[in-house]
C-alpha cells in the first residue's frame, strides 16, 4: 500500500472533519451555498427525493465552500466501488489495461448472482479493467478484487487503510459498496486524496468515455466516478464524486440523492448536479 497516499486521505479526513464544524463559518462562500441548494432542491423535486446532500470542497486546503441539503448521511455507498479497484490496483495484480470476461452480465458466485446494469441487453462481453469501471459493471468490480486479494479479510484490512470500516465482510459485496456504511464527507475526503493515485486514468476515462458522461462539462476537464445502490429501505442512492480541473485539482464535489424506485443513475441523476455547480463555478 502506498503510504504517502495512507497520509494524505489520514490528513485529508481530519482537516475536513475538524474544520466542518469549527471553520464553516469562515470557509463557506454564501454565494456559491445559494446557488448550490437551489440546483439540488430543484433535482431532488425533479426525481420526488425527500433526501440529498452536495458539497463542495477546496481540494488543496480541506476547506468546506458549500454545504447544502441533508445532514451526515450515514448509508452504504456505491461510490466505495472506487476505493475498492484502487486497492487492486495498488496490489499491482490488477491493472486497467487487463481484459476481463463479464459475458452476458450475469455471473453465479455459489448462493449468490451479481447483475451488470445491461444483463438484459446481453452484457458487455470481453473489456477492459478501465473500461468495466467506466461501465459500471458489477462483475467487473468483483473480479478484479477477487484477483486481488486473497480472501475477504485482506480486501477488508485493505479498504480500512482508506478509512472504509466493513462492517460485513464479503468479496462479492463489499467491492460494490455493500456492508460499509459511509458519509458524502468521508466519501469526498477519499477522492480528493484518489485524484493523486493510480485510479486517476480511470476517474477521467468513466467520464470522457463512460456513465459519468453527464458530469462532463465544456468548460473545463473533470474526473470522477458514479455510484448507484440500492438501500436496505428499498430506496437507491445515486452519487457522483469528482473533482477539476482533471489535470490539477482545485475544487472536489460530491452529489448524494436518496430517490424511490427505479429509473436509478448516478450519472444522470447526480451527474447532472455536479456539472451544473462546475459550470457556475467557472462563470465566477
């Protein structure tokens, strides 16, 4: 495990946590707040979703801008499959570049059976690492932990050095998010340390080429991943996490909505948040 990125998400987490409640006050742009509640009240009235939260964080300093909806959302979160292929990756037994069978999209693991979102459209076949978590696909979040890691106590100690506690242990699972429970916040602090590390490539690719295209913005280059699960109340909590400029972090947002029923897109639903608050961001 790279150390100096343990430091930074070690760091990260404890600027982010201290100076939410300490330095809101100081740190929050009042301008931003405004418009950034107003786009979130207006999607969450779009999609009938009584709970949702955005955040904007100054990636450099830790420094909260905006902060607007529900408080600490504490739930599981699809957005930990990113964690979960940066520990294969880092593994070095995994890399973007690996091809990976997910067939028809529909994979039986002994009791259990893992779904890509496009079974029924007959799966993705033969893809890449990069190209899987573009996609989305269940199948391939699993197998390259699988690959990975040994047995599910590993992969757990491993995802717990990004600060990720399984309260569940499960290979099949907990590479999509399943058996965690996190915060936007916790889940903010990660990319911001993630935008320095070898899932990078992957960040920008899900959005130049994958689900995270409705985050792209004509303004400036982005990076980032969605996240879309489905909560033990029945309801789907669709995310999306990123940060721009791509190239040189300044600014890291992350977008959580709790919605009933299905149609359930991170990339369209949060997606869509997020390059809204990009775009009046830039203007400024």
């Amino acid at each position: 495990m790279n150390k100096a990125v343990i430091l930074l998400i070690s760091v990260a987490t404890f600027i982010a946590c201290a100076k939410q409640k300490t330095e809101q006050v100081s740190t929050i742009d009042s301008t931003l707040q405004v418009r950034v509640d107003s786009i979130l009240q207006n999607k969450q009235s779009e999609l009938d979703a009584a709970i949702g939260q955005v955040i904007v964080m100054e990636v450099q300093t830790g420094e909260i801008k905006a902060s607007v909806g529900s408080d600490s959302i504490l739930q599981e979160s699809g957005l930990v499959r990113t964690a979960s292929l940066l520990a294969a990756l880092e593994t070095k037994a995994v890399k973007l570049s690996d091809t990976i069978d997910v067939a028809d999209g529909v994979l039986a693991i002994g009791k259990d059976t893992l779904c890509d979102h496009n079974w029924h459209r007959g799966g993705y076949g033969k893809i890449t690492v990069e190209q899987g978590f573009a996609f989305s696909s269940n199948i391939t979040n699993y197998k390259a932990a699988r690959k990975a890691f040994d047995n599910e106590q590993t992969f757990a100690e491993a995802l717990a050095k990004y600060g990720y506690q399984v309260k569940d242990t499960s290979l099949v699972y907990n590479s999509l998010g399943y058996g965690i429970l996190t915060t936007p916040l916790q889940n903010l602090t990660f990319f911001n340390a993630a935008s320095k590390t070898a899932i990078k490539q992957a960040l920008e690719y899900a959005v130049s080429d994958g689900l995270a295209k409705p985050a792209q913005s004509d303004k400036v280059k982005v990076a980032g991943a969605t996240g879309t699960i489905q909560l033990s109340n029945g309801e789907y909590a669709v995310e999306f996490c990123g940060y721009f400029p791509a190239d040189n972090p300044k600014y890291s947002i992350i977008v959580s909505i709790n919605k009933k029923g299905l149609p359930a897109s991170g990339g369209l639903m949060a997606g869509d948040v997020f390059r809204q608050i990009v775009d009046i961001i830039n203007e400024r």
